[in-house]
C-alpha cells in the first residue's frame, strides 16, 4: 500500500512530533472511531492506537483506484474533547 501525506498533514506531524512511523503503527494496529463516508473526494475515517503508550488519533481516506492511503491529519487527541478512552467525543 502506498501512503500519501498531504502537506497539512506533515506539517501538523511535525509540529505534534508525530513521525511517520507513528502513523503507519497506527494504520496497522489503530481502531476505526469515526467513519466520515460524505467526505469528497474520497471517503475518510478516524483511527486511534496507542503508540508507545502515546493516544494517537489518525484521519485518513482511500484513494481505490491507486491503492494510496491519505493521510490527512494526525494528533494526539485531548481530553477536553474526548472522554478518557480517546473513543468518544464530548
């Protein structure tokens, strides 16, 4: 599979010091949340995992046509926001 980071997503990653080995943990191993099926021009959807014991949520759609996964954004989700379990919004 190949990934794409959109230029909104590396510079969210930089800043957030997520590195590109944080996403594909979480790509790999990461818990849909949210599916988002209205987003243009693909689909989307919201997965979290742990990485080393960081919460980590990553948004990310599926080009099927290139078989290219988009990354979109990657943060770490915080709990003014999110309950505890980083799976339910508030």
């Amino acid at each position: 599979m190949n990934i794409l980071y959109t230029n909104h997503s590396a510079k969210q990653m930089f800043q957030r010091k997520i590195s590109t080995k944080d996403v594909e943990n979480v790509l790999e191993t990461g818990e849909i949340i949210m599916n988002y099926p209205e987003d243009k021009p693909f689909p989307s959807k919201l997965l979290f995992s742990y990485v080393n014991s960081r919460p980590l949520h990553v948004v990310c759609s599926f080009d099927i046509e290139t078989q290219t996964m988009i990354i979109i954004t990657a943060y770490e989700p915080k709990t003014d926001i999110w309950e505890f379990d980083f799976k339910t919004r508030k």
